[in-house]
C-alpha cells in the first residue's frame, strides 16, 4: 500500500495514499481498534447537513469567501448521497466527545475541497465557528429527528394501516377474549386488531411530542456553551439553513449550557421508541400464540408459510416474523437502558457519551422501522382468522355466563359454570339441571353477538 505523509499538532503521521481523510482520523484508526462497530452513517449525513449549513452561515457574516462556502456544500451534498462512505471508517468506541469523527468530516471536506482547487484548513475554515462539543450533539439531534421523522413514523402508519385493512374485512366476527391467559368474555376479532393497530399508533404520538425538543441544537455553544469564537447569531442562520435543505423545523437551544451537557431530549425520544417496541412485542406474542398449532395450539389464527421452521421436524412452521419483531424489542429496551445511563453522565460542561447515545438512538430507529415493515409484509398481511376455531372456542367458553349475572345473580351464575367445568356438560346443560332458567330464557339471554 502507498502512504502519504499528513501533520497535526502532534507531528507527521502515515496515511493510506488513495484516502481523503488527515492525521487525525488515521490517529483515531490506530487507537480505537475497538469493536468494529462504525459512526452510523445518520450521523456521518447529519455532519453534511451541519458543515453545509455552518459553512454558509459562515459566508454570510463575512467569515468564510463565498467559494469556500460553496465548496464544502457541494461535497457534503455529495457525502449526503453517500458517495465518500468509506471515507469514514471510525468505530463508535471513540473519544466520549466525538471529536475524532467531527475532524474526520472536517479533513475530508477539506481534501476533496482542495482536489477542486480550494485548499481548506479542516479547523480554520471547515470547523470555523463550531467545536466539536457543539457540532456532535447536533448532528445526533439531526440525525435523531430525521430518523424518526423519516423512517420510524412511516413505518409505523404503514403497519396501522395494514391492521385498519384486517379489522375491515371481518366486521362480524366474533371470537372468545382472554385476561390472565383464561377465558373471558366475547369480543369482535375486529375489536381486539383495532387494539393492535392502536399499539403502534399510540407512540406515535409520543415520538411526534418528542420532536420538537430533538429538533433544538447544540450549535453555537462552542466548547462550553459560552460560544466563544463564533460570531452573534450563528446558532440562528444555521438553523435556517438546516431548515432550507431539511424541510425539518430544527432551531437553536437557546441554553448552550444545558444543550452541551444533557442528553435528556434523547433520553425522551427513546422512550417512545421502547414504548413502540413494548407494544410491538405484544402485538406479535399475541399473534404468534394465537396461531399456535397447527394442531394443538390456540389455532384461531392463520399466518403466512414462509420458510421450513426446523432442520429436524419436517413440515413444521414457525412464527419467524413474530420472533424477530420480538428480539428487535428486546435489542430496543436495552438500548434505551444505555441511553438512559449515558443521559447521567454529562459531567460539568459536557456530556463524553455521545456516540453511543448515537449509536443506540439510530440502532433502535432502524431496526424498528426495519421490523415493522417484515413484520406487515411477511406477516400482517397475510393474516386470515380461522372462524371455525374461533366459534367453536366461543361456544364452548364458560364465560358467556357473564351474562347471566343480572338475571339469576353472580354466584348462581358462579355455581352454573362450576358446575359445567366439574361435570364437563355444556354451560346450558348445568344452568337448566340447576332449575335457574328454561331453555327458552337461556337461548334469549346468552347471545354472544349482544355481549360485544
């Protein structure tokens, strides 16, 4: 391999010839071999959104000459669109700060600006203004908001949607309910898909409340908060840049102390994303449960056949998409336990705990939208209750006595469903043996239909 030779303040270092980067992120690859897992290309995208719109709110107060603004926007458009990935190879496990990132953005802005005839210093102009400790915390927020706004939500109405289709097409169909995992009373399968799509669409909400508040940056704080060595109202003409090429309502925080040193808004955040995967996993235990069988389970529920289910049992199928929608919540709660603990270390003027903030916050994001796409795709799609089953569960539940409470009394109606359990009768055939009612009051009162 051919190395270059590249400085920084601590002298000469060897560089990969064929790589855009400096001194500093070949520094971060020789310290941090740690992990593997890398900057999470969001973050990498929202440092492009950052530098675009610092580097023009830079020209505007008369910092930077306009080609030199306009150069490090047309790369970070280029970087947006993904075309210097690799360029960008540091782990997460990092300074807590996210410096070494922050430089890495700046040196190969300023290297492709300077194979475009501009040469750029990656701290005296591509990082003018700024520190690191104000640009990570926002490219996160931006990152964060943009996941969410982009690819958890429209997910997340897609899989509503598609519980909206299944609950419409079998208004009338009755099945037994089920509390303490024994019978209950009767419910439309209509009513009980309607709760699950009001699962996923109830965090919804929870994330969109929480926006606003990721929507506030850290920029224009500098290395404290004070802002020092960025010019009056910086934080405000990069926000309105960022809203220009973002269509998202980002805006300054207008304490830099707070915004330096609390990930609270975060810790907000994911807590709609764990309650969005805590619903998840109910939504999918109770449809893999209900289609237990095909012989012996629940069976009132058919999902589709996607693969073969054992290496060993021919003919078994299993419940995959409901068992990956079940580990990628289980991934999200422990997630938003690391944020949670990141969250309380922002000791003094900084938190040092952002990349994984960053790294869980993204990790969940996609994963759940990810998820939820499967989940409608391979499988809330192709749902089809078993009505046979259903009925015949309904008529044979001992909880239709219920309804019976207010004609004979609770524990005549108690005694009428001991009494059909202990002799194995049918719920008629005890209420009758016991003289409580006729046949014909029986017929009239226990309707299930009306019990809904």
């Amino acid at each position: 391999m051919n190395y270059r030779m590249e400085h920084d303040t601590m002298g000469e270092i060897a560089v990969p010839a064929d790589c855009r980067w400096g001194a500093q992120t070949q520094r971060s690859l020789q310290n941090f071999k740690i992990g593997g897992q890398r900057q999470p290309e969001e973050i990498i995208a929202a440092f492009a959104y950052l530098k675009d719109a610092c580097a023009q709110a830079n020209a505007a107060c008369g910092k930077l000459d306009q080609a030199q603004a306009d150069v490090i926007s047309a790369v970070c458009r280029e970087i947006r669109e993904g075309k210097w990935a690799g360029e960008f190879p540091l782990v997460v496990w990092q300074t807590g700060s996210g410096t070494q990132t922050n430089m890495n953005v700046n040196e190969v802005i300023a290297h492709l600006a300077g194979e475009r005839g501009i040469p750029l210093h990656p701290n005296d102009q591509v990082n003018l203004s700024q520190s690191s400790n104000d640009t990570y915390p926002s490219a996160l927020h931006i990152a964060a908001a943009m996941a969410v706004e982009e690819k958890v939500l429209p997910a997340a109405r897609r899989l509503a949607d598609a519980f909206r289709v299944l609950e419409e097409q079998y208004p009338g169909l009755l099945r037994i309910g089920r509390t303490h995992l024994q019978d209950a009373t009767p419910l439309a399968f209509a009513q009980e898909v309607s709760g699950w799509r009001e699962l996923v669409t109830a965090p919804c909400r929870m994330l969109k409340a929480s926006l606003a508040e990721l929507q506030r940056l850290a920029i224009g704080g500098t290395a404290v908060g004070t802002g020092l060595n960025a010019p009056k109202d910086f934080d405000r003409a990069v926000c309105q840049r960022l809203r220009e090429l973002t269509g998202v309502p980002f805006q300054p925080d207008e304490n830099k102390f707070h915004a330096l040193t609390s990930k609270d808004a975060l810790v907000f955040a994911h807590g709609a994303l764990k309650a969005l995967a805590a619903n998840l996993m109910k939504i999918a235990n109770d449809i893999r449960w209900e289609a237990s069988g095909p012989r012996c389970g629940m069976g009132e529920l058919h999902i589709p056949e996607n693969e073969p289910g054992s290496s060993i049992m021919p003919g078994k199928v299993n419940p995959t998409q409901c068992e990956a929608v079940t580990m990628v919540a289980v991934q999200v709660m422990g997630s938003d336990a690391a944020i949670g603990f990141a969250a309380s270390q922002g000791n003094f003027q900084l938190n040092v705990f952002l990349p994984v903030c960053a790294w869980n916050f993204l990790t969940s994001a996609r994963l759940l939208a990810d998820a939820m796409d499967s989940f409608r795709e391979h499988c809330v799609e192709g749902i089809v209750p078993n009505a046979g089953k259903m009925a015949e569960n309904l008529q044979n539940s001992l909880m239709l006595v219920t309804c019976l409470t207010p004609y004979i009394g609770y524990e005549k109606a108690a005694q009428c469903a001991k009494k059909a359990l202990g002799e194995g009768t049918t719920l008629r055939e005890a209420t009758l043996a016991l003289g409580y009612l006729d046949g014909d009051a029986f017929d009239s009162i226990v309707r299930p239909e009306k019990m809904v």
